[in-house]
C-alpha cells in the first residue's frame, strides 16, 4: 500500500500561463466511501472533479507529488 498523493492543478489560459493553481489533499479529490489512508498494491481509482472557479481558463496541468 501507499499514501494517496497530493494533486497540483493549474488551470492556465491562452498563452499557457497559470492562472489559478490549487493543491488538492485525498480528502478534496476521493469518491465517498473510497479508502482515504491508502491505495492498495496496484490499486487504482477513478477521479471526476467538479471545477467552479468563475475564470475562464483555456488549459490545465496535473502534478502528482508527494510532501
């Protein structure tokens, strides 16, 4: 098993530049009822995330890091 990571969204424009950036833990990203501790050996899951932010954003970046 190991610690679910941390996510890095960027949402960006036109241009690429970053215009919000927001570091979601396993709790902001993790269905209900999915196991928050850890994700088993070969484990995975599937993630849909809701966004309003109420900027108009044309792109976005995912990071996955660990702290």
């Amino acid at each position: 098993a190991q610690a679910w990571p941390l996510i890095e969204l960027t949402l960006t424009d036109t241009q690429d530049t970053a215009i919000l950036r927001r570091v979601l833990a396993a709790e902001d990203y993790l269905p209900a009822g999915a196991e928050r501790t850890a994700i088993a050996a070969h484990g995975e899951i599937g993630l849909r995330l809701w966004l309003e932010t109420g900027i108009n954003a044309a792109g976005y970046r995912l990071y996955l890091f660990y702290p």
